[in-house]
C-alpha cells in the first residue's frame, strides 16, 4: 500500500513538472523569423566579453536593463566549445578573468547550422559574435548567434 501511494506520488509530481515546464515554454517566445530580423535590422551594442560580465555581475538589474532583449556583438576569447542538451553548439567568452582556468563566461548560443563555423574555431582564439542578450544564467547569455569575426 505505501508503494502503491509513494508510486502515485511520484507520477503525480513529474505530471505537474512537464505541465509547468510546458506552460513556461509556451510563453511569449520570440519566433525564429522574428529574433531573425531583429538581428538583421537593429544596431548592436559592441561590447567585450569582459565589460558584459563585469556590469552582470556588479548589477543584474541594471546589466538587464541595458542589455536584455537587445542586440549586442561581443568580441572576446573562446574558453569553451561545447553543445547543450539540444545540440546547439555553446561558445563560451571569457568573463573577469583571463586565463584558461576559467569556469564560467559568456555563453553564446549558435544553432546546429553554424557547425562549420564552429569546427574551425578553437580554444583561446579572439573572435566577435552578434546575437540577442537573453540575461544571466550562470553568467551572460546570448542567443541567436553568429559568427562576426575570428582573428
């Protein structure tokens, strides 16, 4: 009988926990056409890696205030190249600190199209990005990717 109840449970719990995940996704998200357009048709605000860190990490608020939902072209070094759980491809710039220990940066998400580019870039190397400032998760991320430059 517990097993039965503790088993019930926990289907109940991961039921709820799709349906608040799904409701979460489902809100007011950009389409891919419009997030498209607006990267073609804004002016982006050219900063480092290390100055769109600093100003998250001194003031989240006032970081998303001037940045979140805007268009911005980051140049910085790579210290990562990895994929996320939906196999978009994560490159990360360097945050406050410059030297190859560092954890965690500014993540830049390109999608699965921009593969080539992205095998050919490596670790260390300068390059600049142009994407859409999705705020801070563990650092500042940046979304709808691409590649501006590589030095």
């Amino acid at each position: 009988m517990k097993y039965y109840i503790k088993n019930n449970l926990f289907y109940s719990l991961l039921i709820l926990g799709v349906f608040f995940v799904l409701a979460v996704a489902s809100g007011e998200e950009e389409t891919e056409k419009e997030v498209a357009e607006k990267l073609e048709t804004e002016e982006a605000i050219q900063i480092s890696s290390t100055q769109i860190y600093k100003d998250y990490d001194d003031n989240e608020v006032a970081a998303d205030n001037k940045y979140k939902g805007k268009v911005v072209e980051v140049t910085g070094k790579i210290i990562e190249i990895s994929k996320d759980f939906s196999d978009d491809i994560v490159i990360s710039l360097n945050g406050l600190i410059d030297n190859e220990y560092e954890i965690v940066g500014v993540g830049c998400t390109f999608s699965k199209s921009h593969s080539s580019e992205a095998a050919s870039l490596n670790k260390g190397q300068i390059i600049t990005i142009r994407g859409i400032c999705d705020g801070y998760l563990m650092g500042p991320n940046i979304s709808g990717c691409s590649l501006v430059k590589s030095e």
